[in-house]
C-alpha cells in the first residue's frame, strides 16, 4: 500500500522529465528522498534515471530494513568518499541529461560530479519539481498532519494552562517542547517560539529568561510532527486579566483577519488573495501587515504555495495551508494568531480545534 504510493510519485515525476529536457533526476533534499521513497535517514541522495532509482546513503543506514521492499535499489558510500557513490549511482541509473536540484546541492559537490561524470552525463538546473508535487497531499499525508495538529494542541493547552506571573519564557518552552515530543513520534517540526510583554512584538522571538508580570501579553507558536509532517500553530493570550483595552482591541483585529483570509482561501483562486482579505482587515483597524500572511505546510514547516501579494501560485484542494495574521507595535506588544487549514473543494476547512481566545479561562 505504501510502497505503491511512492511507486506513483515516481511516476508522476517522471512524467515531467521530457518537457523538461532531462531523462533523470539527482535529488539533494532530504524532504524530497523522504516524500518520493519514505527513506528518512539524515544522508541520502536520490538518482533517477531510466534504468533505475538508486539511493546513495552511508552504512548507518545500510543495515536498517525496511518493513516493505524499498522503491530503490541501495548504494552505500564509504566514509567521506559519497562523490564516487553518487557517481556509480548516475551511471547505474543510466542518465544522460541529469536535472539537480540547484537550491539543495552545494557548488563543491556539483562542480565535483561535473568532473567526474565528464562528458558521460550532462548535469542541468531542475529545481521545484517533486515540490510542485508535495503541494497536494494524499489522505494519508492529511491523516498525518490531523495527529501533529492534535499533539500541538495537547502541548499548547498545557502550556497556556501553566502560563502563570512569575514563569519564565524559557520554562514554557522546555515543557512546550517536551510535550510536543510526549505526544507524538517525532521531533518537534521547528524550535518553538515563546515571548511575553513587549517582547510579542519581535517577530521571531527567541524564548528568553523574562518572567512574565500579570497582564502580559503571551505569544506561543508551535508545532509537532507525524510520521515527518509538521503542524504549525500560534496563540496569544493574556496572562491573568487583560491589562488594557488595546489588546482586546487588537486580539479581535487579528482574529477578524484570520477568520478573513481562512473564508478567502479558495480552490481556484489565486494565494495573494488570502493575504488581501486579511490586510484589508487589518488596514481598516489601523494596523499594517508585516509578514506573509501564510505557508504551505507538509514535509516542512513552510513549503509552497506562499500565501503572499507576490505569490503567483493558484489554490487547489489538497493544499494544507497555515494561515497566520499578527500584528505588532515597538514597545507594547504583539498578537498573532495560526490556524492549519485544508482546501476542500467547497473553500478551507479548519484542521485545527483549540479555542482562538484571549483569554485561556474564557476558551
Ligand atoms: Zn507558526
Ligand atoms: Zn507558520
């Protein structure tokens, strides 16, 4: 069952290779080798050709079996020499115009297969093709980003329970990343981000030693991982009772544009849309949009399409996207609020059920 999935992956690759005038693939990114074969190993390249697929990994590898018979056939490189291994591989799987992948191999390992392939095969810039495909995910791909989501909000709901004056950031994100781990079977999909007060409005706060005051703002973005496919969620509450107005009054700006660009992220439409819908909100608040407004999430955390006004990518269903308006001003604070959602043919459906509230007690 499983394995006649990647064996249709394969195929669908393939039958770009014409168009694009390669009769083979070299695939550098981890993700990609994982998406196409299920190997999960932290070395691996993936030769195409038409004879065959050949793996190129090293011997930590060499002795885990798969529990069905692998898609490619094992090449094992020996200590630091996996140039001459991938060389073999090329010439095994009789490729003459071999795409790479130009944004996941190095110049010294091109440059260094160029010289040993000579004239025998032709290396040619092929970059995006196997993500073109992880844009789509298959029931199973969806069944298991379900369980990361759920694992996430196991952790989240914890966290935002223990969130109390007095507790570090940096406690938070310890037990954040425990549970993450706890309830699933993987690591967690990115380092969690944890911050509080003024620091909620640094985009990509670190977890810092601050203890948070009653009244704090407190932004958690989070996500776990099942069988590799990532969730990613953020929530901001309020730590004991509001402090002032002004973070209810942003707290609903932002939920306004989430709900927004969740109902704009239609299939068939284009992925700037979705950044629209919730700018305009945002905008009509008072607040400027600071980020994308969102990713493609799968195998990594972001992937493609971009939810961005210079995103030319169309929605499709099958599309898993986290949505994740926020807004932030110097010295006060921030909010910022991610929900994981699916296209479906009928528009987005929420992937994701922990409350969106300001306030835990009030969820
Ligand atoms: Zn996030
Ligand atoms: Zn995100």
């Amino acid at each position: 069952m499983v394995r006649s999935r990647f064996l249709a992956r394969l195929e669908c690759l393939r039958e770009q290779f014409d168009a694009a005038g390669q009769d083979g693939l070299l695939i550098s990114d981890p993700a990609n080798v994982r998406y196409l074969t299920g190997f999960s190993g932290s070395f691996c390249r993936l030769v195409i050709g038409p004879v065959g697929v050949f793996l190129v990994t090293d011997r930590r590898y060499a002795e885990s079996a798969p529990e069905e018979p692998p898609v490619y056939d094992l090449v094992v490189a020996s200590g630091a020499r996996y140039i001459e291994a991938e060389r073999e591989a090329i010439l095994l799987s009789g490729s003459r115009r071999l795409g790479f992948e130009p944004g996941a191999i190095s110049w010294w390992e091109l440059r260094a297969l160029e010289a040993c392939l000579s004239r025998r095969s032709r290396l040619l810039a092929a970059g995006g093709q196997v993500e073109e495909l992880r844009r789509i995910k298959d029931d199973l791909e969806i069944a298991a980003i379900r369980s990361a989501v759920a694992a996430t909000e196991m952790a989240l709901t914890h966290v935002l329970a223990v969130a109390e004056p007095g507790v570090a950031e940096r406690e938070l994100a310890a037990i954040l990343a425990a549970d993450l781990r706890r309830h699933s079977d993987g690591p967690p999909a990115f380092e969690p981000l944890v911050s509080s007060g003024p620091r909620t409005a640094i985009l990509h706060a670190r977890p810092s030693a601050r203890r948070m005051e009653a009244g704090d703002l407190l932004l958690v973005d989070a996500g776990a991982t099942a069988s590799g496919l990532a969730a990613d969620m953020c929530r901001t509450i309020v730590v004991g009772d509001p402090q002032d107005g002004l973070q209810a009054r942003a707290f609903a700006a932002v939920r306004e544009a989430l709900d927004a660009a969740i109902a704009a992220a239609r299939p068939g439409d284009p992925a700037s849309q979705v950044e629209d819908a919730a700018r305009r909100v945002l905008e009509s608040h008072g607040y400027p949009l600071r980020h994308d407004v969102g990713h493609g999430v799968g195998l990594d955390v972001h992937e493609s399409p971009r939810l961005a006004q210079d995103s030319t990518e169309v929605l499709a269903p099958g599309m898993v996207l986290a949505i994740e308006p926020g807004l932030y001003v110097a010295g006060w604070g921030g909010v910022r609020l991610e929900e994981l959602v699916l296209v479906t043919a009928q528009g987005a459906c929420r992937l994701t059920h922990l409350p969106v509230s300001l306030n835990v007690a009030a969820g």
